[in-house]
C-alpha cells in the first residue's frame, strides 16, 4: 500500500509546519525532502497532463552557462503555496517513483556530483519539454517516494532561469556544447524568472538587460556592477588574469642589511651595490648586486612574457625589498633607485590584500585602484571577483592599464606600467583581493 502526500519541494516555507500525522518514518527522512499538501487547499488534477515548452532565448551579446547536469537547461519549474514560490524536480529519477521505490537494485545516477556545464551562444536558443507533471510525495516500503499528478492547465506556475557568464577556471565549451565541470554556487549566479501557465504550450524565458549606466552608482539592482554601459549582475566574458602571479623573492648572502619597523608591519631589507648580472629568463628576472658585504640577488616573477626592465651591469644602486605578513600570508615590494641620481628604474608589489610598497617608497610616483569596474569573473568558491583598471602617476602626468595589459607613462623618461591584475572579492568573502603591478624605466 502507498500513502501519499502531495507535494514535493526542495524546501519548507518560514511559516509552514508538516502534518502531525506523517508516518515516523518518513518523518525521520526530512529534511531535504518536505511535504507541502496541506497548504495546498483542495485542487482536483486533470485527467491528462499538458505538456509545456520550456525555452531558453540568450538576448545578451555574451555566451551563457547554466547547469544541463540532468539535461535542465539552468531551467526549474516552481509552484506557489501561500504566496511562496517554491522549486520542485520536474525531471526526477524514475526509481524515485512509489511504483519502483521497493526495486532494491533500481539505482539513480549521481545526483549532480559531476555536474556538466552548457554554453548558450548570443542569439541562441534551446528547448526543453515539462510534461505537466508534478511530482508529489509519496511513502512505500518505508521509505519516501514519488507519485505523478497531473497540473491544473490554468494554474500559475513560474519559470527561473540561472545562469553565469564564465566559470574561473573552466574553458568554455563551444557554442551549444557541453563539459564536465562543477557549476558556481546559487549566491554566484544570475537568475531571472517568469511565471507562466500550463495551458499556454509554450513559456520563453531570456536574460534581462540591464538600465543604462555611466557608473555603477546608476546601478540599484543587487550586485549589480557597470559594465559597457549596461548594468547586470553577470560577469560579460573576459580575459583578465584571475591569478596574481608576481611573486618578489630575494637572497642576501650578506649584501642586506634587515630592519623591522617599529609598528611591528613590515620588514625591510635594503643594500647599496653594484649589479654584476642581469638575466630575463621566461618570465623571471634575476638581478645580482654585490657590495663590501657580499653579494645578493633578487627575483621577480613577471607572467605573461610581457618583458621587464633593461638594467645595465656596473650600475650603482639602493635596493629596497619590503616585506608584510598577514594572517601567515607573505606578501613582497620591490624598488631599485640609482644610487647616484636616486631615480627610479624598477619597482613591483605583490599587493597581496593592500599594497606592501609605501608612497615615500615609489616618490614620486603612486600606483592607485581607479574605481570603476572594468569587469568581473564568477569564482566556485570565492564569489564574484570585480576587475578594475590601475594608473600610475607622477610630475609628468598619469597612464591608467586594465588588469594584464602594459601601458606607457611618457615624459622626460619613458615608464612602462603594467596592472598585472587587480581584482577585489566582497566584504563577505572569504578570499584575499589583490592588486600587483611592475613599472619601470625604458632605455
């Protein structure tokens, strides 16, 4: 015999409370699986269900990625009870069904632990189908189960639609194609709804666009950000570095000379001496100086093969590495000054959470975050990641660069800016925002 219990959710409403007459049972089962019947009121399910197209239009000029793991389309289907919109699986595994609950060896496929990953190209479209049929809760062989019932044609249900732009560090499949990948989290992603009723065969659902905007002030929608002059809460594609990857190492054997500052922030190695050696090797630069100490050398990581400083053996000069630990996270700045003018010709900051180098230590230069977001990118863990542009300034004037690209500071000297990338998590993230850049002196 089969008890049943209309109907199915994924969740239980504030105000709700579960029938005091559940078997013990299925009361030890929830959650996840909630009982909603008695909230329902009296409903009589037609005879036959009216299948309904579910489509998917992309009317943005970016490609979109939804979850299609079960073949959904980022489509569910949710159904109001008091006034609450409520998601259910309407396209559930048939040993779920009361009729095959007690085949023992009828085993559903993982439940989305390999999640596959479809791509949506601009202007495209895909369909699914929806039965009609809602999947309400059931108990056979001590265990829950679902029985199919048919959904009034005339009744109001809802489409959403879930979606993210990119996923960090997953390649996107092709146009239409489809990938093995874990998708972002629900707080990550972009979702737009439309409600719709059985009887109209067909329910077209597309990402909304945007208000106008010249700054993400103009923005009122939740994290919603100013990108090309649209507001949204996607993150349009883009090639931004995701990674900061410069990384400042260094070596004494006896050329620095170590000094910690009195507020206990950072520690300093400095050196006055010749360099003996330069080499640009892939994207490490190494430079050797030597004093009446002994000899150091300093490292620079610079990805990208976008090059670095020419520096002239024999040439005399002040070396400034700066040093700041936070919360056992090593961040480095690094400043190279001719020892005999005092001019700059090379300086880079991890800029791990905050920039390590000081103003008096780049003079007269500063290196600033602009505030207008350039773009952004949806990370599985982290939450949504905000690019900005960085700008260099001093006497001469200012260059702003957007994250991984070079620029040139012109003047009297030439100065090469590059915003390694920038890229700055919300408050409530649990990961570290980041800003390193290099400039230095052109020959």
């Amino acid at each position: 015999m089969t008890d049943k219990y209309p109907v199915s959710f994924n969740r239980l409403p504030s105000q709700g409370r579960l029938p005091t007459t559940l078997p013990s049972q299925m009361r030890a089962f929830l959650p996840p699986l909630l009982l909603l019947s008695s909230f329902l009121g009296c409903r009589c399910p037609p005879p036959t269900p009216t299948a309904v197209t579910l489509r998917v239009k992309n009317t943005t000029r970016d490609g979109l990625l939804v979850n299609d793991s079960k073949g959904q389309l980022g489509l569910t289907v949710q159904r109001s009870v008091n006034g609450q919109w409520f998601s259910f699986d309407d396209l559930p595994c048939a040993c779920q069904s009361c009729d095959r609950i007690c085949e023992r060896s009828c085993q559903c496929p993982d439940a989305g632990i390999t999640g596959i990953v479809r791509q949506m190209p601009p202007n495209g479209q895909a369909d699914r189908q929806w039965t009609g049929v809602i999947q309400v809760a059931g108990f056979a062989c001590n265990d829950v189960c679902l029985v199919p019932e048919n959904a009034p044609p005339d009744e109001t249900f809802r489409l959403q639609l879930c979606f993210v732009n990119q996923i960090d560090g997953v390649d996107a499949p092709s146009d239409g194609g489809r990938i093995s990948a874990p998708f972002p989290p629900a707080d990550a992603q972009t979702c737009v709804t439309r409600e719709f009723q059985p009887q109209q065969g067909v329910v077209e659902i597309s990402p909304q666009r945007g208000a106008d905007c010249t700054t993400t002030a103009d923005c009122k929608g939740k994290d919603e950000l100013c990108l090309s002059g649209s507001c949204t809460a996607g993150c349009p594609s883009n090639v931004y570095p995701a990674q900061p990857e410069l990384v400042v190492a260094f070596t004494s054997m006896g050329f620095f000379a170590e000094s910690r500052e009195t507020d206990g922030g950072r520690v300093l190695e400095t050196g006055t001496g010749k360099i003996t050696a330069t080499q640009f090797s892939g994207e490490t630069l190494q430079v050797t100086v030597s004093n009446l100490g002994g000899s150091g050398r300093v490292e620079v990581k610079l990805p990208g093969g976008l090059g670095g400083p020419s520096l002239t053996t024999n040439t005399e000069v002040k070396v400034l590495v700066a040093i700041r630990t936070d919360d056992n996270v090593v961040a480095r700045g690094l400043t190279l000054r001719d020892a005999a003018t005092n001019e700059l010709l090379f300086a880079a900051d991890s800029a791990l959470i905050s920039p390590v180098l000081r103003d008096a230590e780049l003079a007269p230069f500063t290196v600033t975050r602009e505030a207008a977001a350039v773009g952004c990118r949806i990370d599985a863990s982290c939450g949504k990641l905000v690019f900005s542009k960085q700008k260099l300034t001093n006497g001469n004037g200012s260059v702003s660069a957007e994250p991984g690209k070079l620029a040139t500071l012109t003047g009297a000297t030439n100065y090469r800016f590059w915003n390694v990338t920038d890229g700055q998590y919300g408050a409530s993230s649990m990961c570290r925002s980041y800003r390193p850049y290099a400039f230095w002196k052109e020959r």
